[in-house]
C-alpha cells in the first residue's frame, strides 16, 4: 500500500510503498479514503512529541474509511461498514487507572501507561489502509462524506466534548478561545445548542468567518471579552495557554474554562492575588470523553448543524499539506484523501 512515512523527526512527509497491514483478534482493516491532520501529528513529526517507536512512522488518527476485513473474534462489525477511527483504541485493563472502569476511550486512555493509540505508538491513518480494534471504531451516518467525517474525529470530538464537560445552561453564554480547526467547529457546536456565543479571537482576518459560523459577538482578547459582558463557559480551543491566561479576566463569577488543547511551550497560570476561588470559577479539563460524544457530534455534522471546513489534499500533496497545517495557513482542518 501507499503511505504518508515521516523519515525521520523535522523531515518533510514523503508518500512510499510498505506493507499491507493485516488484521489481528478483534481488529479490522480499514480502508482509508480520508484523514485529518491534527497538530499533534505535526508536533510529532517535528519531535516535541515523541517521535513514533515504529517503522515505517506513519502518523494521523482522524482516518476515515470502509471495512475491508475482519480480525478473528470480531463480531460487532461488517466488512463495508462505513468507519471512523479514533486515537485511543484500546487500554491494558489492569492498572490502577484501568480498574476504575471508566472509558476505555478518551481521557481513561490517556492516563494508561500501555494505551494503543494510533498514529503514536502503532500505526496511522495516513496511508491506504489502516488496522484498529473494531471497539474502537464508530459507524459513520449514512450520507456523511468521508472529507467531513475526518475533522470530526479528533477536532469535533473534542471541541464538543468540552462544549459537553462544561455543562453550560440554557441562559449562559459560551466563549470560544481560537479559531482554528477545533474553535471553528466550537463556535457552531455552541450555536446549533441555542448559546449566545462569542468568538475570542486575535485574527481579524477571522472575525467575519467567525459570525457567520455563529458568534453572535467578536472580540480581540480577554479585555474586550470582559468588556463585552464575560461570559459563563470559554472553550480554550487554541494552542496558546497565555491566551487562555489572558482570557480568565472575561470569565463570569461562578464561570468555567475549559481546556481543550495542550501547549507544549507554556503554562495555564491564575495570577497571584486572583479573586479567582472567591468568584467560584473552575479549571476544566477535556479531551475525548467517551465514543457516545463521538457519536453526537457526527451526528449533528450529518444533519447539517455543523459544517467542517476543510481544505482537502490528495495523497501526492501530504507534505504541502503538512507545511501548511504548521504554519497555521489551513482554513480550517487540512484532510489528506487516500
């Protein structure tokens, strides 16, 4: 088959023939017509995450695509079924943090020292084919493309996973730190909810883009967030946790923000001296909280609530695409057809 191969950390992403994955017990083989580039992809390709002990390092886990085969044991799935993966695919079961019984995706996986997680510790999605645990996998609505469904799988899952884990009400008012390719989808996911929603972005170019994906208002920070009325939830959906700092001054009393993305370079901080735990605010942590979120906000693409905004690449083109995801170009999340 053909895959997108990382040659080595900080090396541009070059298309090469390797083997055909075959299925083992409880897996099947997907065949990938769609994959998101997540910027934990770039970060791993660059080496601020580590580098895939693997070879060849093929990344990516917003792969889209059909069954083509089935492992032993798998029952729960068809070849033909049309397909989404996610990053955590399976966890060990046997540690402290497996015992609790949570999840077996999302936040649980995380925290699990012998996690399988694609595109980090086995095999990716950027290539033509891809093996997964069929638990893994969620069932992709009838009708929904597989260049809209793949952004959804990491970007929507965990924009609307931490719409989700703020729990906001119906009377408050939601705040979307950073346009990009999870706060594009956060802004609509708020919206199709019933949220007043504000966009929190410092890119003009972007704030026409942001009320016609729904912002009802559009400011340049956390001053002109708190200057705008505050709001009770901020999804912190940029790479920038000085802005999300920064942002804790529009935060309404008994308000919460969410962190949705990480920041390898710097530190979320609440100021010395801060009336914080007076106002009975809350740090939130969100991540992938659960298949059935998945599930949701797929659905909601599929009815028309929600709309990825892709800029979509064919296979030949990885590392264009690639260079612009890092640099922050793409409008809003590059996926890769294979």
């Amino acid at each position: 088959m053909k895959a997108a191969v990382i040659p080595a950390p900080k090396a541009p992403w070059e298309i090469r023939e390797v083997p055909t994955p075959e299925p083992g017990p409880g897996e099947v083989l997907v065949r990938v017509r769609a994959c998101g580039i997540c910027h934990n992809d770039v970060w791993t390709a660059q080496g601020v995450f580590p580098f895939p002990p693997f070879s060849p390092a093929v990344t990516g886990h917003e792969a889209a695509g059909e069954i083509v085969a089935l492992g032993p044991g798998v029952t729960g799935r068809r070849v033909g079924d049309r397909v989404g993966t996610t990053w955590v695919q399976e966890t060990c079961g046997r540690c402290d943090y497996c015992r609790r019984n949570l999840p077996l995706t999302g936040q649980s996986g995380m925290n699990c020292a012998a996690s399988v997680m694609t595109g980090l510790n086995t095999q990716g999605g950027h290539a033509e084919y891809l093996c997964v645990k069929a638990a893994s996998t969620v069932l992709l609505p009838e009708g929904l493309d597989y260049t809209a469904a793949a952004p959804v799988l990491c970007a929507g899952y965990t924009s609307w996973s931490a719409l989700r884990a703020a729990r906001p009400r119906p009377h408050e008012r939601v705040a979307v730190l950073g346009i990009g390719g999870l706060g594009h989808l956060a802004v609509q996911f708020s919206r199709a909810c019933g949220f007043d929603t504000v966009a929190v972005t410092g890119s003009p170019d972007k704030h026409d883009l942001a009320v016609q994906l729904g912002a009802g208002t559009v400011v340049a920070d956390g001053a002109g967030l708190r200057d705008a009325g505050g709001a009770d939830v901020i999804l912190v959906t940029g790479i920038s946790y000085r802005s999300a700092t920064d942002a804790l001054q529009g935060l309404r009393p008994g308000g919460r923000i969410v962190l949705a993305t990480i920041d390898p370079n710097d530190s979320f901080t609440i100021a010395p001296g801060s009336p914080f735990w007076s106002l009975r605010q809350q740090v939130i942590g969100a991540t992938h909280n659960g298949l059935r979120y998945l599930t949701e906000a797929l659905d909601m693409v599929a009815r028309g609530s929600v709309t990825p905004l892709v800029e979509v690449f064919p296979k030949e083109d990885v590392a264009k695409a690639v260079d612009r995801a890092a640099a922050g170009e793409v409008r809003f999340r590059a996926v890769v057809t294979y």
